[in-house]
C-alpha cells in the first residue's frame, strides 16, 4: 500500500525542497539570522507548527520589534523606559539594531532621530495590538503608516532573491517604515502575528518574538521571568500567611 506520510511521499519531498531552498537562500545573513533560519525550518519540518522561519519578510518585523524595545518608551523590566534623547546615540542605536537582520541598509542619520523616535512609538502601539490578537485595532493603524510613504516593490537582483517593499534611495526612516509595515501587514494576512508576544511581566511592555517550540514563551528575558518568580513566590506566601492566621 503506498505510503502518504513516509520518507518518499510528496508531504515529505517538499519537505526537504523547502529546507533545501531555505539553505540556498542563507548567503548573505549574518549568523544569527542563519541559526534562527535553520532553528526555524526544523521546527516546520518537526510539523509541529509552521511559523516565520526566515524570510526577508519576517526579518523586517523581526528588526521592528528590535527597534522598538529600544527606541519607544514604556516599561521595560518594572522599570519606566525612555528611549535616549541624544540624536547620535539614537541613530546608532537604530543603525546597531538594523543591522543585526539586514547588512546592506540604509544608514540613520542623527538629524532623523526624533522621527525615529515617532516610528519606534507608532510600530510598538501597532504590535502591542497585535500582540493583544486585536487585529481589526493594528489595521488602520498599519494602513495609515503604509499610506504616508509609496512602497516600491522589487526583488533583489543579487541571492539571497527576496521581495523588497522600499526604494533604497529613502530616507532610512521612511524606507524602515514602509517595509517593516509592509512585512508586519503580510504578518496579518497570514495569521503569523501570534508569534508577536507582549511580556507578561507586571509593568514591563517589551515586545518579543515567540521562537519556542511550543508557543508559550511569556518574558522578554530573564530578568522579568526571575521578577514574576519571586512576585509568584511572594504571592502565595501571603495567601498561605493570610490562611493560617485566619484559621
Ligand atoms: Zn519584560
């Protein structure tokens, strides 16, 4: 009888195409990039769950999410966070964290730093949002930020190919905008923004893709993980003080 799940069906042909298509595609990225595609193409090959593993694309929403954990205020670790005033320091904060995720960008200029800024606070309301599932939300607001800038869709002419949304002669801020909206509406559109997590920490709002196996990732990192411990562990302390006296 012929085998629809084994080593030779079709599910498990395109299986391996895919894996070999994505290592094709790995010249260019950093390391980084490279570990966290080939990370995310065993768990698609796991069938556990597909999720982004990759892309230019998800690069995209990948660095928004950077720029915005260090670039728009809020929480961060139970403390308030302020994004730096200092033009230069923003800049290279922004230039430091693009480039992480795509080597060939556009430089931000110190004089665009209050507009980055503004970016930065108008992409973390939007995946705030999205990380609340409150898609009908985030959509007029993505809307409202692709329709400031025109999109200039082309495809890279050298390898890795991928799809561009911004003509590289934007402004670094402009260009930003439009691609990581571009990539965080393509997000949307295929149901990939459950990936998008809010921390779960009290008086923490960073913002953090979710690359575990199994989707339950809850803190931005180990120092609100080891708060939400500690506030567990004094919480029901204080349940069990409270029961023992009133007993
Ligand atoms: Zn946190």
């Amino acid at each position: 009888m012929h085998s629809t799940v084994g080593p030779g069906s079709s599910e498990a042909i395109s299986r391996r195409l895919l894996v070999c298509n994505a290592r094709d595609a790995l010249d260019g990225y950093t390391p980084e990039i490279r570990d966290s595609y080939r990370e995310g193409m065993v768990t698609a090959r796991t069938g556990m769950m597909t999720r982004p593993s990759g892309s230019h694309r998800d690069h995209l929403v990948l660095a928004a999410i950077a720029l915005t954990n260090r670039l728009a205020d809020g929480w961060s670790g139970g403390v308030r966070y302020a994004a730096p005033e200092d033009a230069d320091e923003c800049a290279a904060i922004a230039n430091e964290t693009c480039e992480r995720f795509y080597r060939k960008q556009t430089a931000f200029l110190p004089a665009q730093a209050p507009e980055l800024r503004t970016l930065a606070r108008r992409l973390h309301d939007v995946l705030l949002d999205l990380a609340a599932d409150d898609i009908p939300v985030a959509i007029p607001k993505i809307n409202a930020l692709l329709a400031e800038h025109p999109a200039a869709l082309h495809l890279s002419t050298e390898p890795p190919y991928s799809l561009h949304y911004q003509d590289h002669g934007m402004p670094a801020v402009q260009g930003w905008q439009v691609g990581c909206c571009a990539a965080l509406a393509s997000w949307v559109s295929s149901k990939s923004t459950q990936y998008i997590r809010r921390c779960d920490a009290a008086q923490c709002d960073r913002v953090f893709f979710d690359d575990t196996r199994s989707g339950t990732k809850r803190f931005c990192g180990p120092r609100c993980q080891d708060r939400e411990k500690v506030r567990a562990y004094r919480l029901r302390k204080a349940v069990a003080d409270a029961g023992g006296t009133s007993r």
